[in-house]
C-alpha cells in the first residue's frame, strides 16, 4: 500500500478536524513518509490553511477492512510553578 484511499481517510479522521481552521482533513492532508509493517509514519498537513502537524504514526492493519476512526487522548495537566518548586526542592536535597 502507497497511499489512502478516501473511504479510509475519511474514516481515520472523522472524529479530528485541523485545530486552526476547523476543516476536515482530506487524503491530501496525509502524506506516507515509510511503511514499516503496518506502523505508518506519515506527515499531517492541513490543505484548507496549510497548518503543518507534523509527522503521526499509524498502527494500520493493511489486511483488515475496518478501521476505527481516531480520538484525541488527552494528556496530564501541566506543569504548574508549585511542580517547577518541588523539582527544585527535590534536586537541592540531593546534592
């Protein structure tokens, strides 16, 4: 497989949208850099405002007909000044 079809991009990125414009993205937004497998590294751009994500990976079972579309994973909160303290407090005590 050398590229997407649009049954299977349109699928992969139903839930997604590009967070400047709020477009769809296309096949065109998605660009195949190496195939390893089924691990995908490919380039995320959007083609409406041109935002660039840069490079995703994709675990994508090439034999299966189905595929789940994507979900954003939300990551932990960040980093506060009182963690920022902390980590200086810790690193001090173990000089």
């Amino acid at each position: 497989m050398t590229e997407f079809n649009l049954k299977e991009i349109s699928n992969l990125f139903k839930n997604l949208c590009c967070s400047q414009c709020r477009n769809d993205f296309t096949s065109d937004s998605v660009s195949i850099k190496e195939i390893e497998g089924d691990i995908l590294i490919c380039n995320l751009t959007c083609q409406i405002c041109g935002k660039n994500f840069g490079d995703i990976v994709l675990n994508f079972n090439q034999k299966s007909d189905i595929h789940n579309a994507l979900e954003i994973i939300e990551g932990p909160p960040p980093i506060t000044a009182d963690d920022v303290i902390d980590a200086h407090r810790f690193i001090k005590k173990m000089k």
